[in-house]
C-alpha cells in the first residue's frame, strides 16, 4: 500500500492547491500491518484483504469526518476493500467514499465494489437505468472504473436477466467495470448466468447474501451449492446482524426506537441470548470481542471469502480486523453451533 497524500481539501470539494492544511490528514508510513494478508476474490482478478468494510453507514449515521476517520484506520490496519451502494444515503455513501479516495490518493490501492439497482433516480437493472447507475456511480466516486459492479436483483425482479447481462458486457467492455457481482439472485438465475456467460456475457464471479450465524436461511441449499460449483467467491453481508452480535444490545430498554432498534430487537430472544453467551465465552478465552469472534466465525466457514461488515467508529474497525487473525477450533466452533439450534 502506498502512503496516504497530505494535500489538505475542503470538506465538498477536492484538494486544495499548495501547502497542505494544518488539518490534513498524517500520511502513513509504510505499509498496513495487514497488508500481506489478501484472499483471491474468486475469477475476479483481485486480491482483498478478507474483509470488506461496508459503507451503508456512511452519510447516514456517520458525518464525512467520522466517515474518512474510519476509512483511514482500514486503510492503515491493511484493508483494501471497500463496499457501498447508490441507494445507501441516496448516494451519499458514494460520494464521501469518494472523497476520501481522491483526498488520500488510494484508488489505485483500493478495490471498490458498488452495489447498483436501488437509487431512485436510476432504479432497477434495465439497460438504461443500469448504464445510468453506473455513470452516477462514477461520478460520486470521482473514478473512471467500478472494481466489482454488483447486480440488485431485489430492485427489479421484472428484469430479463441476458438483457441485464448485455448492458453488464457493454460496461466491462468500455472499462467501466472490471468484474460483476449478484445480490439476490436465485440458484435458478445463477445457472442461466452461466449458461449465458459460455455465449460471451460476462460471468458473475461475487455472490453476496446475508448470512451470519444466525441468519443462514438465505445461503443454504440450491444458493450454496450452486456458487460453490460456480467457484464464486461469497461476500457476505449483514454479518454482524445489524450489529446485535457486537454484544452492545441485550436487553429492550437498551435498543432505540428507530429502524436499526427494530432490526435488534428481533434477535432479542432466547437462541439471541444463546448466541452472544456462546460468543462471550470464546471471546474471553482468545482475548477478543464478541464482533471479532462473529467474523472470525463467518472465515471459518469454507464457503466465505471475505464479509461486508459495517463501522459507525475508528474503534469498531479495530475490533473487527482482530476476527481475521483470530482461529477457532472446532470445539469453540461446535460451541457456536449448539448455541444457535
């Protein structure tokens, strides 16, 4: 990885000309101490650091200082994956990914994957809607290339699939995306995607679902099976559960009324409880928190590649990358298991 730029910028606009700002960020020296821990991300080409940092808080419930604060310490741990989409903040998630990217000089560093389909002014995955996605994409990003595109069949159930795969061509082909990704396709769709790829489309080779240790329905059977026998890799999302298996919220009282509080409450039953007691006692007995104990679940499972895990601070950063480091044995993973029965 190389260093961080210190040209100072302004908080919407791009880097200021001359002398770098008081303000500007410290550039790092030398590389990550992660920076040789990388996972090849399936048929893609690329090489990431086995955790993605998901970006849908970003813009939402975190301003862009917070925002790059976060970014920076990735970044400076050895990440170098970094996921978002145009529906999260309407787009602003994009745009202070961004902003970062082009303060710190890490395009180059960095593979970004954009999830696409769910913005309101470009909905769907029909061909122009997907063309202009992209294009708006792009320009948020302020980047000419998409690294991973991933396609949101849940935006548009209506779409034909070849038709969205020929729009998908067209944009590898004019260098505007350089490998595509699916989320929420079907393991039907998924074969008739490879069907398609052996007429010259271009293959899917990241596979995204929500998954986690409590939350499997969505990645088991026909889904799994078939992106095994496709070699894709799987990044999944949702693995911390919305953020109840960091272990912050047990009980109502602590849980805000809001949407994220209604997406923790849901887990505040008896096999929830069952769940972080499980995470608390691995946890104590390898020295890590419960959040770094969920990931270092989700990498123990074969299938899992690298998971999108979203931060709201510096520090959730740090707990999280302790989870790549750590190796649970199989009693700590038998433990988890009878736990969430």
């Amino acid at each position: 990885m190389s260093g961080l730029s210190v040209g100072g910028t302004t908080p919407f606009g791009p880097p200021a000309v001359g002398f770098p700002h008081p303000s500007a960020p410290i550039p790092v020296q030398g590389a990550g101490v992660g920076s040789v821990v990388r996972a090849a991300l399936g048929d893609s080409g690329f090489d990431v650091f086995p955790l993605f940092l998901g970006a849908a808080e970003f813009g939402w419930n975190v301003d862009i200082a917070s925002s790059h604060a976060i970014l920076d310490t990735y970044a400076e741990l050895g990440g170098n994956a970094i996921h978002t989409a145009d529906s999260y903040s309407a787009g602003r998630s994009e745009y202070i990914v961004g902003q970062w990217l082009h303060s710190r000089g890490m395009r180059d560093d960095t593979v970004v994957a954009v999830r696409v389909g769910g913005h309101p002014d470009n909905p769907g995955l029909g061909s122009v809607s997907l063309v202009r996605a992209v294009e708006a994409s792009l320009a948020r990003l302020m980047t000419d290339r998409i690294d991973v595109l991933y396609l949101d069949a849940t935006s548009d159930r209506g779409a034909v699939l070849e038709d969205t795969l020929a729009t998908a061509e067209w944009l590898v082909e004019s260098g505007k995306v350089r490998a595509v990704g699916a989320y929420g396709y079907t393991a039907a769709q998924l074969v008739e995607a490879r069907i398609l790829s052996s007429a010259g489309y271009p293959r899917i080779t990241v596979l995204d679902a929500p998954y986690n240790l409590l939350r499997r329905e969505e990645f088991t059977g026909d889904l799994r099976l078939v992106a095994g026998a496709q070699a894709m890799a799987f990044t999944p999302s949702h693995a911390l559960e919305h953020g109840f298996l960091a272990g912050g919220h047990r009980t109502r009282p602590s849980v805000v009324r809001s949407v994220r509080g209604a997406q923790l409450t849901a887990n505040l039953n008896r096999r929830g409880s069952r769940a972080l007691r499980a995470l608390d006692a691995v946890g104590a007995e390898l020295g890590l928190p419960d959040a770094a104990v969920a990931v270092a679940w989700l990498l123990a499972q074969k299938v899992v590649t690298a998971p999108i895990v979203n931060a709201v601070a510096p520090e959730n950063v740090v707990e999280l990358i302790q989870g790549v480091g750590a190796r649970l044995s199989r009693s700590h993973l038998a433990d988890i298991a009878r736990a969430v029965e």
